[in-house]
C-alpha cells in the first residue's frame, strides 16, 4: 500500500475529530465548557502541520490540515462569539 493512500485514510479519520464538538456546539450554542486553550494550541499546531505539508508538497497532509484547521477556526470562531454573548446578557 502507498504511503499516501495510508495518509489518506489517517487523515480522514483525523478530520473528524473535532467535528463532533463543532457539532454540538453548534447546536448548544454554549462554549461553556469549551476550552479555549486547547483550540488555539489546536489551530497553532494545524496551521504548522500545513505549513510543512506544503513544504514537503504531501497532498495527505495538506488536505487533512486544511479540513481540520477549518473546523479548528469555526471553533475559535464560536467560543469568541459566544462567550461575548454571555458577557454582554
């Protein structure tokens, strides 16, 4: 087997991890219990990791990253609004 097709397939199941939590944030609309740490480490390391799977031109690694960095950022995206939701009332 391709190391790429191996790639392919780790980076489908590594695309799904935070689809479950976007999902329920989602619909919760409640980043209470969210951590906020975790998503910008997450974002940071994602954003590297696609940074180095352009330089390697890895097309496993770049798509992967960019679907997780995706739902990375729609995470930051609803933790700040709805944490400025609570805080305004």
């Amino acid at each position: 087997m391709n190391s790429e097709v191996i790639g392919i397939i780790a980076g489908a199941f590594s695309c799904t991890t935070f689809l479950p939590q976007v999902i329920k944030t989602w619909k919760s609309k409640s980043t209470k219990d969210v951590s906020l740490t975790m998503f910008l480490i997450a974002t940071l390391g994602t954003t590297l990791w696609l940074i180095y799977g352009i330089m390697i031109d890895s097309f496993s690694i770049i798509a992967t990253n960019i679907v997780v960095l995706f739902f990375s950022i729609t995470m930051l995206f609803l933790i700040f609004r709805n944490r400025e939701k609570t805080e305004r009332g």
